[in-house]
C-alpha cells in the first residue's frame, strides 16, 4: 500500500500522455456545456475514465502513487489555465472558435451538422430565448464554451465598435 510500484517518473509521464490524449479527444470531440451532455455523452466520459485508469497507473495501486498522479494532474491543469490565459496561439489550439448557426430567420444546416446538433438541441435554445421559431430569430450562436446565444429578430443586434477606446495615463 505505501510502497511504489512504478518509479515516480514514470507516473507522471504516463499521467502527462493521458492527460494530453484526453484533453485533445474532448477537443475533438465538439462544443457542448456540461449541463448538455446528453445521456450518452456523460456515460462516454465516465467510460473513458475507467478504461485510461490502467494506463495512468500500470501495475501501480499505491497510495504514494495516487498522490503522484493527482498531483500531477493538478499542475498539467492549473499549467494549461496558465497558458491558455497568456498565449493566444494555446487558446486557439484548446478553445473552438463560435459558429453562427441561424441567421436572419434561417437554420445554417452545414453548421449546425458540422456541431453534431439536432432539431431538439436547437428548439431548447430557442424557448430558453424566448422564442418559438426560427424565423424569429436575427442571429443564433454556438458559443466556444458551449452554450448558444439567441439574439430575437425584434431585439437590439450589438455590434463591437470599429476602433478601440484609448486611454490616456497620467503623466
């Protein structure tokens, strides 16, 4: 129990290569907020965690060794929040970038196929907008964390302004 059974680095390189295939499937794997996972994808998940536990362990079930890999675990992560917040390229790479799935009243079917969403996905973003068909929206889109943004054909459309504020420092 409290003796190893793998060296300690060999843990943490095999945690760091799991670590690295997981977040790159879930990065394939598309944009849905953890609230919209259906059945199937959160048995996925838990699937999958089970089935990569033997290879981030190996003949290892210590408690030294657990300690390592949950460490381990804890700085790959807190390591890729660190770097995504300071390098654009890392959160282009990590972050989908949003895809506009309606326009001007009318599903954009390549796009919604391409995000693997169907007809009820797409009528519950709508009523939780407050509204009831597709004609009545100006612009749907699914946000990079997921979540999709209904702007009602009647609403106010926000633009960004063309230059940027500048401030002045004080001298």
């Amino acid at each position: 129990m409290w003796h190893l059974g793998v060296p300690p680095l060999e843990l943490v390189a095999r945690t760091v290569i799991v670590y690295v295939a997981f977040v790159v499937a879930l990065r394939v794997f598309g944009k849905r907020e953890i609230g919209q996972f259906t059945l199937f994808d959160l048995a996925l998940v838990l699937l999958a965690a089970n089935a990569l536990q033997p290879a981030i362990t190996g003949p290892d079930s210590s408690i030294p060794g657990a300690v390592i890999i949950i460490t381990t675990m804890f700085v790959l992560n807190l390591g890729v929040s660190w770097t995504r917040e300071r390098v654009p390229f890392v959160r282009r790479l990590l972050e989908s970038a949003p895809t506009v799935l309606a326009r001007d009243g009318q599903w954009i079917a390549p796009a919604v196929e391409r995000e693997g969403l169907d007809d009820t996905d797409l009528a519950a973003a709508l009523r939780e907008h407050g509204v009831e068909r597709v004609e009545d929206v100006r612009l749907a889109v699914l946000e990079e964390d997921g979540s999709i943004s209904v702007v009602p054909a009647g609403g106010p459309l926000i633009g960004r302004r063309r230059r940027p504020w500048r401030y002045r420092h004080p001298r």
